[in-house]
C-alpha cells in the first residue's frame, strides 16, 4: 500500500523516523492503481460549488527535477501572512522534499503531509482522497488555513488530480502552476517527453526554471518562454474534447530566477471557480508502469571526495536522483541533486536536527543501463568505513 503521513492523532511526524536507516528494506509497493472510485462517488465532478468558505488550492506541477520543491520552497518564504499547508507527492519511498521544506519553509513541521512511494494521479488517488475528505477539506483545516498547496510527483499527469479535487469537498483549486526546465525544452526524456507536456496542457502558470542555463541576455530569455508558450499550446491541442475544459489557453509565464523572485500572491485565482471539469475525467488514472525507483539507505557519513567523483560519474538510466546526507568530519546535513543529466553540488541543509548517515532516491526508466544494484555498489564504496557511529 502507499503509505501516507497525515495531521492528527494518528500522524507519525517525518521528525521521529524520516532516517530509520533499516538494513533489511522491503521492496517498494506497486505503483499500480489500487481501486478505481465509484462514479457516484465522482460523478459530481461537474458541478462546481460556488468558491466561497472554501479551502483554495494551488496545484504545482512540473516533470522530474524542473524544481516543484525549490519553487514551493519559494512561495512558502515569501508568503506574507498566509496560513499554509503542503501536501507533497514524492514516487519514491524515500521523503527529501517534504523535509527539505520541513527545515527550509518557515512553515510548522505538521503542516507538511507527504503522499510516497506512489502517484497521487494513479494508486494515490485514494490517498488523496481521504485526505482531503478527512484533514485538509475539513471544517477545522478551512479556519487554520488560507491556502494549501500540494506538489505533485514529477511523473504525475494533472487530469486524474483536478478531477478528484474537484469532487472534493471544502476545498476549491485556485491555480495550477508548472514549473518547466528551461534547459531541457528539446530532451526527449525531459521536457518533451509525453509526462511534461500533459502538465503543460494544464498549467494556468507556467514557472520558467533554470533560466542561467539557457543564457543571461534578454533574447535568449525570450525565445526560452516563447518556445515554451508555443509546447503548451501544442499540448493543449492533443488534449481530448473532454479534457480541454481545464485547460488555459495562454497562461501567465514567469522567469524564476536564482532567488526565485516570484510571491504566492502572483498564482492567486488565476483559476475561475466556476471551471468545470468533465464528469468522463473523473474516471481517469495514470499509468506510470515505465518509472522505476530505488530507495538507499545507510547509517554512515559519505567521504565527499569520493562521493563528489562518483555524482559526476554517469548514471545509466537515472533520470532524477536526490538525498540527504552527512560527510564525513562535518557536523551539517547536506543535499544533493540530480536532474537532466546534471549533478549538483552538494548543499548544506539549515535547521533541525541532523541525522546521522544518509539516505536517497533515484528514479528512472526500467532497461536503459537501469540498474540499482550498481548504484548501491557505487555509494557503498563512497562510505567511510571507520565511522564509530555506524548503525549498518
């Protein structure tokens, strides 16, 4: 089953075990769809209540590494007043961005529910589901809250996931915002894979990431958004009679750059409330069999020399790659990338307490050199294997 963190009685904070370092891991769930929702259930799904008293959400959406996470990190800091909640999808088993904005945020550490090890567009659907039903849709969470976003997996299609929100009740979507990997526009496994552009065709905001690696005049700038604008209009035409309801026709562009430079304010009620969304969506699932993904786990600090030389290494069949680690002789909790084809540096991690060893997920597609047991092999021989705190 995919497991899912929720707020109240029974909610088991990432604070108390998001490390546990298990050296006897289970194999991950299936990613496959559990149940499919009755029609009575979803047949509602049309008709839209008006958006008052209601709890408004803002979708963020975007294909593996665009970075969701950096820009809900963004939006969180610079959120002036607003009560806050976020819902993070990770498809892994392995939780590095909800605790990243856990620690980043300034936000409580109970207000960040994490959906893992799944896909809140296929087999978390009714996870989601019951989450909203039971916590985020209540009548307590609509006085707590102003806004709730939830960060979608990389690989989720947003169709299946506004169809369910819709038929949810006290809440009401505000905004769908995708985040696009500028640098990626042309890669086949990246930014014009088929995942990326179904985002695309929902986005009423659409976040141009990455903008350094694309040049710094404003020509190439423009030609980056005016490529991207013309995708999604693309993708908008491949979308089916039933589908184009929830499309946007020209979305608002932004440029995020290095500091981001956008407020929560900006994807306020880009979404009219009285957008219906087709009563055949409601019965949509997302299919990801492709994807792959492999969780590591160790109770050991990294050396960094070898592990920097391993991370820019090659890495056959992975195409998204994050973790949360220590090094050795350095008190501080690290994080690192990995995303269209390019490594990042490693990062240290502000606030909270700092686990010892370290932990990571990789994703990719089945074939393709994909092989989690070369890349245990090759993290295994980036440990340093006189620590005294070994809990391997």
């Amino acid at each position: 089953a995919i497991s899912c963190f929720v707020v109240g009685a029974d909610f088991v904070t990432a604070a108390s075990h998001w490390l546990l370092f298990a050296t006897c891991m289970a194999p991950p769930p299936s990613k496959k769809a559990r149940t499919l929702a009755s029609a009575a259930v979803l047949g509602n799904a049309s008709q839209v209540a008006h958006c008052k008293n209601k709890l408004p959400v803002i979708l963020v959406t975007g294909f593996l590494g665009a970075g969701k996470t950096t820009l809900v990190n963004h939006l969180l800091r610079n959120r002036q007043s607003l009560r806050a909640a976020v819902f993070v999808n990770e498809y892994g088993s392995t939780d590095v961005d909800g605790e990243l904005l856990r620690r980043q945020g300034e936000i409580e550490r109970h207000r960040v529910l994490t959906l893992r090890d799944g896909c809140m567009c296929c087999g978390g659907k009714d996870d989601l589901r019951a989450v909203l039903s039971e916590e985020l849709g209540s009548a307590r969470a609509r006085k707590e809250l102003d806004i709730l976003i939830i960060e979608t997996s990389g690989v989720s299609d947003p169709k299946p996931i506004l169809a369910t929100l819709a038929a949810a009740e006290g809440i009401s979507v505000d905004s769908v915002v995708c985040v696009f990997d500028a640098a990626t526009a042309d890669d086949p496994s990246f930014g014009a894979s088929e995942d990326a552009q179904k985002q695309l065709a929902c986005a009423d905001a659409l976040v141009l990431s990455k903008v350094d690696l694309v040049g710094d005049d404003a020509d190439a700038l423009d030609r980056a958004e005016q490529k991207l604008l013309a995708m999604q209009q693309h993708a908008v035409a491949a979308l089916s009679c039933d589908a184009k309801c929830m499309a946007r026709q020209r979305p608002q562009v932004f440029r995020a750059s290095q500091g981001c430079g956008i407020e929560l304010a900006a994807f306020r009620g880009l979404r009219p409330c009285e957008a219906a969304i087709a009563d055949a969506l409601a019965q949509m699932d997302g299919s990801h069999e492709e994807y792959a993904t492999h969780a590591y786990f160790r109770g050991r600090a990294l050396d960094r020399l070898l592990f920097e030389a391993w991370a820019v290494g090659p890495l056959p069949g992975v195409l998204r790659a994050k973790g949360l680690l220590r090094v050795h002789d350095d008190p501080r909790l690290f994080v690192w990338h990995f995303a269209g084809g390019r490594g990042s540096k490693l990062h240290a991690v502000e606030g909270g307490d700092v686990p010892i060893g370290c932990e990571f997920v990789f994703i990719g597609r089945y074939g393709c050199g994909w092989s989690p047991l070369d890349i245990d092999n090759g993290l295994d021989a980036c440990l340093v294997r006189s620590s005294t705190r070994d809990l391997s």
